[in-house]
C-alpha cells in the first residue's frame, strides 16, 4: 500500500501491531445482518399459524373422506396464501443489505505516523482518519481537529441542513453517549459538505448508529394486528371444533354406535366448522384493495397492510420530506421593522451569486426564490465564510451615468451581522442610526422568527470607496443593517388536509422527528394540529419504557429523537393496545418503518425506507392516505362478513347436527353430505369481497376482537340452532322422515339459512336500506337453488338424497322468513347492547 508521511501531528494513529491486536478484538467494520435462517425453514415457519394449521389437517380429513376435489382446493388456497406472506417476509428483510451501499469504500487513515488510503473495512476503534469535503464518515468518530467543517447527517436526522461539527475542548470519555446532535460526534454514512477534519474512530460496524439501524432491520418484526388477529382467530377455531368433536365422539360412542362412522361424521363437522374459504376472501378483498390503491398512485408491497391500515387508530409521522417538501424555501425577506422588502432580497441574492465557495441550501434557496437582474454588478473580491466569523462577504461595483459605486454585502449569522452595524435601513430605503431602541426590535423580530420555525440570516452592506481593491475581515465593520432572510422547509399542499380528515376517522396523528421544538411547532400550526404535548429525546432517554408507556398515550409531538428512540415510541404504542402506522422517508425512519404495523414511504425516499415500508407512495398528495385508510376498513369490513357467518350460522347448523345425534337413531347427516354443505355455503360466498362496505362502518378504526365474535356467535348462533331443531321435529313429526329423507330435508334448510343469512349479517342497517353486489345475489340464489334441485337429480341417490314432497317447500318458505326476521330482531338487540357498552 502507497503512503506519504503527514505534516507534524500531536496523534500519529495507532501502531500496526495495535491495530492487528483491534481487529482480532472487533472484527471488521461492516454492516452485517444477524445469522439468518435457510430460505426453507423461512418458508415453513409460515405454517405456525393455528388457522393454517387447521386448515391443512382439514384438507387431509377431506381426502380421507374422499373429498379429493375440496381437499386439493384447500391446499392450494392455504398455500398460495403463506407462499405470499413469505414473499413479502422475505423481501423486506433485503432492506437491511441495501445499508451496506451507504458506506464508504477508503477513507484516508493515519498509523505509525504515515498516511495511507485504506478499505473502510479495515478500520478499527482509535484509528485517526482525515476527511475533505466529498467524503463519507466511514465510521461512527470524535472530531479532533476541524477546519469550517460541515457534514450532512440527514439519512440519520432527516434534516436537510448541513450541521458544523468541532472539537471538543475535553477529551470524550469512552463510555460517553453517542448523541446526533453533538457537535464533536460524527456518524457512519454521513457526508462531508465543506471543510476537513481529523477524527479518531468510536464504533465500527454494527456497534455504529447505521449498524444499529441495520441489525434492527435484519431481526423480525413485531407481529402486526392483521397478523395477531388471524392467530387469534385460528385459536378460538381450534378451540371450539375440539370442543364439538369431542363431544359428538362422546356421544357416539355412548350409544354404541360404529366407531369408524361416529369417527367420520365428528371429522366432517370439524371440517364443516373450518373456515377454509377465509384466506381466499382474505386474499380477493386484499388484491382487491392493493388494485384500487394502485389507480391512486400507491404501491402496495405487502397486502396484508392494508387491513391493518384499516385497524389503525394512531399514525406516527416523520416531518421532514413527509409532512414537508424537505427542501428549503425562502419563505419571508423583511427590514429592520419587520416589513417585506425587496432591498433586502436584493443584497441577499447579490451576495449569493458571488459567492465563490461551496454554496449551502440556504444559498440556493435564496437563488431559487426570485430571478434578479445582477448584470450591472461585477465581483472585485471576497471574504469567506468561516465557522468563527459565520458570515460570508462579497465586494461588488455597479457602474453607472455619475460613476461607478462600490459595496461591501455581508449575509450570515443574525447576531453576529447585526453586532457589526452602526446603523440599519428603514423601509424607505433611508439610513438611521442603530440606537438602543432600533436594537432592541430588531432583536425582537429575530426572536420572533425563531419562535416560527424559520431558519435566518442577517443581511448587511455598506458602501466603500471606488479606489477599495480588496475585501478584508476589518472591512466588515460600521455595517448598514437590512433585515433579515427566513427560511423554511414548507409543508406538502395535502397534509393539512390529509391529517384533519384521518384525525376524523378516528386516526390520532403524532409527529416523531429528529427537528428541534420550535420549527416543529411551527409546521404543526401551519397544518392545523393542535399539540397536546411535547417530548424531546432527551426526555424519552431519560425513561425506561413503563414510564414511556405511560406517557406515549397523551403526547403527540416527539421532537429531537434518534432511530432507536423513534422505534421505542412505536413499541410503547403497540404495548398499549393501539395498531399504529408510521410515515417517513429516510434510514432514520427504515427501523420504525419495520417495527410499525403499516409502515408508509414516499417515492422520494432513501431505498432502505421503500424497502422496508408496506406502501409506497407515488405522489405528493398525502390524501391517499386516508383513502388507504377506508380501503382498509373496506376490506376488513368484508372478512367480518365472512367470519361472522362461518362463526354463527355456521356454526349453529354444525352444533345442532352434533346435538341431534343424541336424540336421532341415526347420523343427521353423512360426512359426504357435511362436506357438500360446506363446499356448497364456500361457493355462495366467493363474490363476498366485491361486496359494498356501509359508510357507517368506514367512520372508525375496525380491528379484530375476539370477544365481539365469540359474542355475536353466541347471539346468532343459537337462532339458528332453533330453526334446525323446528326443522328437525317438523321433518319427524310432519312428514314422517325416514333417514333419508330427514337428512335431504335439512340439508336444503341448512344451506338456506347459512346462505341467505349474509343478506343480514352484511350490514348494521336494515337490510332492506343496503344494497348487496349484485354478484353476491346472484352466487348466494344460484346455490340456494342448487341445493334444492339436488335431490331430483341422478346424482341424489350417489350423495344419499331422496326426492322432497313439494309441501316441504312451503314449510321452507315460513321457517326461512321467520329465521331471517328473527337473526335481524337478535342483530339489532346485540348492536344497541354493544353501543351501550
């Protein structure tokens, strides 16, 4: 390796037999993801859900009957449904390999006192690196020596301002907090604006602040709500089909009946108590959502959030480049009483134009507001900017009719620019003196701007003889003040707009940034959302997470927080029952992007923010999120349909078939024909998530709840086990059923009542005053039909049906008016008592 030997340093880096000794000790300084498993153990771990793990033992039963057909259909539903999950899983766990692109590839290092350019992966704890502007810190270090040193740290702070780093007067113990904002720390990714430095390395590799954001990409998430929810979900089904089994086996058995048959038929309820067809309406009415949300310019990357984006009652948001543009804007140029003047935007873009070092967003912000005619105006010479003055001044001459003038334009810090005046311009363009009065609006009116949020610069002049040839520190006293130049980073036209109407969906909105407090309080007043509270990150440092916990629940502005803080935001508010989004569009914002159960990024964003978020969007317009919102309760809106039927109606028919076999002399109905009402009921259903949502049920958050299904299955349910019974003595008393006949009889009253029932369950209204998809109609009569034409066709005698006299019809026609009337008496009984609750 090439070297050259430095200038005389105090430090001359770390001996080779050192460094050997550290890399043995740390390793080397990459972003690694933690150990993963194979791709197949990946894949299987998918199958833990208990509701898959149901629905697969529910295919194999239905083999075993012989049910090939359905058997094979279940299988192929259920794996189509975990080969998605996992491909999604998957690919967002790619997110954390993309960091290792963000890294330099050399940084120029010191050791033995000579000068090499080395691979960053060499780097260890205490070597000293030297940077320029251009550069990427290639490990987390201390600022020992800096020269008008400016770094850009936004992949970590989200800010677009570039930050000046110096050295430490005091030495940084080595235990000492790595904070963002210090001014002797720098970050591992981050780049250098202008200046140079020396700094000895802290943290290498993973120990770093992106390291740290990387291993919390490579660890799995949290489970989401949607995902909770089906767990949950699959539990309470496992629950009740062991319940039902084992009892009709109990049953059974106790009236010495054959084993085999009495084995069959517990099986077939079991089945027939699965909801197979779940993770196909799952998946039509998610496909379906991710297609709407398509046409609004929204990527959808992970389908299952947007039912999660239904259920989500709190969205935390970035500020910078989601909730503004993440660009800066010369937002205001005002005099010395604190009027809008031209004058000042004048001076301003003088000074700009001519400047000749590295120009600072702020520079081109001022370039960008307005095109001034500078023509006239030639540059003689220039002082620049540095970290001690914190100015920048330029001379310029303007020729003109009675000769040339000559001035002196100063612009940078307001403190230091107006210390340098003896006198400021009044609006009139007049020159008054400074006094203590004029001092003391001027200093007023800075305050003021700080306390909005504007980021200033003080703007000055004075006029120099023709004969002045050079610009000097000196000359920068006896200086005419002209006001001040704010700036801003504005905030996008639709979030304004975008967080009232999620805030009256019943969408609590916080703001998690790493800005300080008052430009945040700025941005909050211009959109419209009212602060309830404040928390900084030294604050969040500070507590443990019960405290935070406690506190998350009523604030809802967290300012000047890191990556880690953020992330810990989000688990506090998911440990207090709420399902929570998060909107942001940089690294900083990639482990909460992964940790939240609907992670949202902006087109715009860094690629380890898109690739660790569920939605992308396409466009600036912040709206589609609350589109996304109601897509989502939609969706969800429609596989309640589904559960509340397969749970209630559903599950009423398979109790009643269990029950009756206690007092039948034989089965009420074969396994075959258990298996055909399923098939049958799954049909009717599968235009379910074409099915329109009442706005009603759009207005609020909708989540899983275990305990309003188990209650709505225990109101409905037992409706429906009444009219099996009412069937069962009418096919027994009225028409002297034989077993065949019985079981033909109630296999057409069941279909009809688990069929039609939807017609009631889909909607909180009357049914008559909410209009079903016509498809759902039509699916939902077709089958009904069917399976009343079943018994008079040649196939009747292959499935054990038997013709049915046609005044059974008319009995059919009462009991299924009478269940439906009486399912819509038990429906409102149970919302009115859950409203009151």
């Amino acid at each position: 390796m090439n070297s050259t030997t430095p200038a005389k340093d105090l430090n001359p880096g770390l001996s080779q037999a050192e460094v050997a000794l550290r890399q043995a000790q740390y390793g080397p300084n990459r972003l690694k993801p933690g150990l993963e498993r194979a791709v197949l153990v990946q894949f299987l771990q998918q199958f833990r859900n208990p509701l898959v793990l149901i629905l697969l033992v529910a295919s194999v039963v239905s083999a075993a009957t012989g049910d090939v057909a359905g058997a094979v259909i279940i299988a192929l539903i259920v794996l189509m449904s975990v080969t998605l999950d996992f491909v999604q899983a998957y690919r967002a766990g790619r997110a954390a390999e993309r960091l290792a692109l963000q890294v330099a590839v050399t940084a120029t290092v010191l050791r033995d006192g000579s000068q090499y350019e080395l691979p960053v992966f060499d780097l260890v704890p205490g070597d000293v690196v030297l940077l320029s502007a251009g550069d990427l810190i290639p490990a987390d270090a201390r600022v020992v020596q800096a020269n008008d040193f400016f770094v850009n740290q936004a992949q970590l702070t989200g800010e677009p301002y570039p930050v000046e780093k110096r050295a430490s007067a005091f030495a940084a113990a080595p235990s000492a907090e790595w904070v963002l904002d210090a001014e002797d720390a720098v970050f591992m990714g981050s780049s250098v604006v202008s200046g140079s430095a020396r700094i000895v390395i802290g943290r290498i590799g993973s120990a770093t602040a992106l390291g740290q954001i990387a291993d919390s990409l490579a660890t799995a998430a949290p489970p989401t709500a949607f995902e909770i929810g089906t767990r949950r979900f699959g539990l309470l089904i496992m629950r009740l089909t062991f319940l039902l089994v084992l009892f009709t086996l109990l049953v059974n058995v106790a009236l010495h009946r054959p084993l085999l048959e009495s084995f069959l038929f517990a099986v077939a309820l079991a089945v027939g108590l699965t909801p197979e067809l779940l993770p196909m309406v799952v998946s039509v009415t998610l496909t379906r959502g991710a297609l709407r949300m398509a046409a609004l310019k929204v990527i959808v990357k992970r389908p299952s959030a947007i039912q999660d984006m239904g259920a989500m009652d709190v969205l935390c948001t970035d500020k910078t480049g989601t909730l503004t543009e993440a660009r800066i804007r010369l937002e205001r140029h005002v005099d010395a009483t604190g009027q809008s003047n031209p004058n000042v935007l004048a001076l301003a873009y003088l000074n700009s134009f001519f400047e000749s070092g590295l120009k600072s967003p702020l520079d081109d912000a001022i370039l960008q507001h307005a095109e001034i005619d500078v023509g006239a105006w030639t540059k003689i010479d220039e002082v620049p900017f540095d970290f001690e003055r914190r100015r920048v001044s330029v001379l310029v001459e303007r020729a003109a009719e009675q000769g040339s003038e000559r001035r002196l334009v100063v612009k940078g810090a307001p403190e230091d620019v107006v210390r340098l005046c003896t006198h400021y311009q009044d609006a009139s363009g007049a020159s008054l003196p400074l006094d203590e009065a004029a001092h003391a609006t001027i200093v007023a009116l800075f305050d003021g701007l700080g306390e909005e949020g504007f980021r200033v610069l003080g703007i000055a002049w004075k006029d120099v003889p023709v004969s002045h040839s050079h610009a000097v520190v000196s000359d920068e006293t006896e200086m005419v003040f002209a006001g001040f130049a704010a700036f801003l980073d504005p905030p996008k036209a639709s979030a304004g707009q975008a967080l009232r109407a999620m805030a009256a969906s019943g969408v609590a909105v916080k703001i998690v940034t790493g800005d300080n407090e008052r430009v945040t309080r700025h941005v909050c007043t211009e959109l419209g959302v009212p602060i309830t509270g404040v928390l900084t990150g030294t604050d969040v440092a500070a507590m443990n997470d019960d405290a935070l916990r406690a506190r998350v629940e009523d604030i809802n502005l967290f300012c000047r927080v890191n990556p880690a803080q953020k992330n810990r935001i989000i688990l506090a508010l998911k440990a207090r029952g709420h399902v929570v989004g998060y909107l942001g569009d940089g690294i900083n914002d990639a482990p909460s992007l992964h940790t939240a159960d609907v992670g949202i990024s902006v087109d715009g964003a860094v690629d380890v923010a898109k690739q660790a978020a569920a939605m992308i969007l396409l466009e600036n317009d912040l709206m589609v999120l609350h589109q996304g919102i109601l897509e989502g309760r939609r969706t969800f809106g429609n596989v309640m349909k589904y559960i509340m039927m397969a749970t209630s109606s559903n599950f009423g028919n398979m109790f009643s078939m269990a029950a009756a076999t206690m007092f039948l002399p034989f089965l009420p109905m074969l396994p075959l024909q258990i298996l055909l009402n399923n098939l049958l009921y799954d049909v009717s259903e599968i235009s379910l998530p074409l099915d329109e949502v009442d706005a009603e049920d759009l207005a609020e958050p909708k989540r899983w709840d275990m305990g309003f299904i188990r209650n709505f299955m225990l109101t409905i349910g037992p409706i429906s086990s009444l009219f099996d019974f009412l069937t069962f003595y009418a096919l027994v008393q009225m028409f002297n059923a034989h077993e065949s006949l019985f079981r033909t009889g109630w296999f057409v009253e069941s279909i009809a009542t688990q069929v039609l029932v939807i017609f009631v369950i889909r909607t909180r209204r009357n049914p008559l005053r909410s209009t079903p998809n016509r498809w759902l109609v039509l699916s939902s009569l077709g089958v009904v039909l069917a399976a009343m034409v079943l018994p008079f066709t040649p196939l009747a005698p292959y499935l054990g049906f038997t013709s049915l006299p046609l005044e059974f019809f008319g009995l059919l026609a009462v009991l299924l008016g009478a269940y439906l009337a009486m399912v819509e008496l038990g429906k409102q009984w149970f919302y009115r008592r859950l409203r009151k609750v």
